[in-house]
C-alpha cells in the first residue's frame, strides 16, 4: 500500500499525494527581524533538520536542568563556603547570578499635612489609610503588602 500525505494548511481539503522524499520544496528562512530568505531542500534534508532540531531541543532541556540543579547547590553552598571564589568562577561559567530572594517586614514612620474640609465628618484614619501607599524605588525590592497603623493626629 502506498504511503501518502495531504499538502497545505487545511488538511481536510487539501488532494493527497504520493509521499517523495526527493520532492523540492521551497520555503522562508526567517532571520531575526531581517527580511526572510527563500531556499529549497529535498524533504528528507527537511526531516533530518527537524529530527536534529528536536534532538538538540531534548539536550538543551537536560543541559537547563543540570545548571539549575548546579545553581541550586551554589546557593545553599556559597554563604558557608571557604572557596567562594571557586563558587564564584563556576556561577559565572554557567551564567549563574548568585542571587537569592530574602523576604522582610519593615516598619516606615511617615509624618505629614493633609487637608480636610471641616464642613464634613472626616475620619483621619480612613483618609490616611486609604490615600497612603508603600514604593520602593529600587527594581531589587518587590512590596507584596503593605498596611497602615497606629494613624493620630500630631499635636
């Protein structure tokens, strides 16, 4: 029996051909964001470009996860180390920062002038509570939550 194959995009519609894979096919090249190039291949070249793309797909993955495990031991290792240069020189190698992330609570005492209409009930608690925001100004440092307390009115 004779293998075949649809061509083009919509497969339910598309005439089935012999498979050949001495068949030229002609197709674009992308580069970046440079204009495309048109070569032609046979489909076998084609099947063996994709068969080796997804070989070197599978070794990179492996490759990922023994940096990962690497960085992991770097890490837990560096602080306590007596060859952190050592640490240091394969971090680098690998492309590993040694960073790590450090959750805190800080406590900011802010003092200030706030205008309120007198014709109205205010509560300054509400007010300050509700206008009042923590930023860092520093890319490093995320604030995950912030809370205002102990709001008085400064005599």
């Amino acid at each position: 029996m004779e293998e075949t194959t649809t061509i083009g995009s919509d497969a339910f519609h598309s005439p089935a051909v012999e498979y050949n894979p001495n068949l030229l096919v002609t197709y674009k090249v992308l580069h970046g964001y440079s204009d495309p190039e048109y070569t032609t291949s046979k489909v076998a070249s084609l099947e063996w470009d994709l068969h080796n793309g997804r070989q070197s797909q599978k070794t990179v993955s492996l490759l990922q996860s023994k940096i990962n495990t690497v960085k992991d031991i770097i890490l837990e290792a560096y602080t306590d180390s007596d060859d952190q240069d050592t640490l240091q020189s394969i971090a680098e190698a690998l492309g590993i920062e040694l960073t790590r992330d450090i959750q805190f609570t800080a406590t900011v005492e802010v003092s200030g002038t706030v205008t309120l209409n007198l014709l109205e009930d205010y509560d300054l608690e509400s007010e300050i509570t509700d206008c009042l925001y923590v930023d860092a100004n520093n890319g490093n440092i995320v604030i995950d939550e912030q809370e205002v307390c102990h709001v008085r009115e400064a005599y």
